[in-house]
C-alpha cells in the first residue's frame, strides 16, 4: 500500500475531481429528471411525447454509446468544448432519464384527491403541481432517487474514461502507465470511490428516517 500512500495526494486530487463531476451531472440530472418527470404526467400530448422520447432512448442506450455521441457526436454538429463538460453532461443527461421515472413514480403515488381538491380551489396545473403534488412525491421518491445518485457516481469512472482528466479513473491510468503495480493502483481507487459512496448511503438512510417521520 506504499504506492498508494506515496501518491496520495493524485488519490486526493482525482477525489475532488470526481466529486466535482459529480455534482454538475447531479445537478444537471435532478433538475432536467424533474422537469421531464413532470412532462410525462402533463395533460399535453406534445410534452407527453418528448418526455416519454427522452426516457425511452437514454434508458435503452449504454452509457458508453450516449458518451460517445456527447464527446465526438456534438463536435461534428459544430458544437465545441472540453472534454470534461461533454463527459459532465453526458452523465448528466443520462441519469437524469432515471430520475423522471422516479420523480414520475412519485407523484402517480400521491392520491388522486389531492390534485382534484387542488384544482377545485382554482389552482392550475402547474400550480398543483409546484404546491401539492412535488412537495410530496420527493418524500416518496427519496430512496429510488439516492440509488440513482449512487449509481451516477460509479457511472462517472466510465466518464473519465473519455478523456475527463484528473478523475480517480485517470488517476490509476497515469499510475499504471508509470509503471506501478496495478492491484494497490486500483485499491487506491476503490477506496476513494467508497469515501464517496458509502457516506451518500449514509445520508440517504438519515433522509429516509426523516421522511418517515415527517409523514
């Protein structure tokens, strides 16, 4: 484990680089999920479809092929930028496919009298929506949505992949390339990628106590 200690500060660094990673694409993801979660249960046809389109091809597309047409499809279309925003938002867009479903879930759970009584005191859709029924969908879709999340981030070693740079991927490609023994390389890795992840269990299982209380 001497290597690992002897390079702990690239182990640190790509830590906070995936971090980062993470958070723009969970960003990305919870607000576009929201939002698409919304289209799939709006009484318009046409946000109906692009909803449904979204979830339906980002759902049954690898993360890799969805990586690829970020990283070397948008050039093509003259859309330039570095490889870490399209690895980013490629992530991003992808996860945020499982986050409408979640978020979609969640509010088919909420009963049906609640929008009605909603709508019975004069409120619009998009009122009920933002006042009713989201408030209490996210209390329901807390657990999906935290292994979403935890998937995002072990999602992301794939994202790195694509040239992202100084992310713990890349941290074991630069220390095997260098030459060092690639078993204590990549249990450098795993160990960062568990700072990550089992804290977030944590906290999701903190929320969900939460959650129960509350309701």
């Amino acid at each position: 484990m001497h290597d690992v200690i002897d390079n702990i500060d690239l182990y640190v660094d790509g830590l906070l680089t995936t971090l980062k990673i993470c958070g723009y694409a969970a960003t990305l993801a919870l607000l576009l999920g929201t939002l698409l979660g919304t289209f799939r249960v709006s009484p318009v046809p046409p946000l109906r479809w692009i909803g449904l389109a979204w979830v339906t091809t980002f759902r049954n597309c690898p993360l890799v092929v969805v990586l690829f047409m970020f990283a070397f499809g948008l050039p093509q279309l003259g859309l330039n930028g570095s490889y870490f925003w399209f690895g980013t938002i490629g992530l991003g867009c992808y996860t945020a496919a499982f986050v409408c479903e979640a978020v979609r879930s969640g509010i088919n759970a909420v009963p049906t009298g609640q929008a009605e009584a909603a709508r019975a005191l004069g409120l619009t859709f998009g009122q009920t929506l933002a006042t009713v029924i989201l408030p209490q969908a996210w209390r329901t879709v807390i657990p999906p949505l935290g292994s979403v999340m935890i998937a995002m981030i072990k999602n992301s070693a794939i994202a790195g992949a694509f040239g992202v740079g100084g992310d713990l991927f890349d941290v074991q490609a630069d220390l095997s390339s260098a030459g060092l023994p690639i078993l204590p390389v990549l249990v450098g890795v795993v160990i960062g990628y568990l700072v990550i992840t089992i804290p977030g269990g944590l906290l999701l299982g903190v929320l969900e106590r939460k959650v129960a209380i509350a309701r």
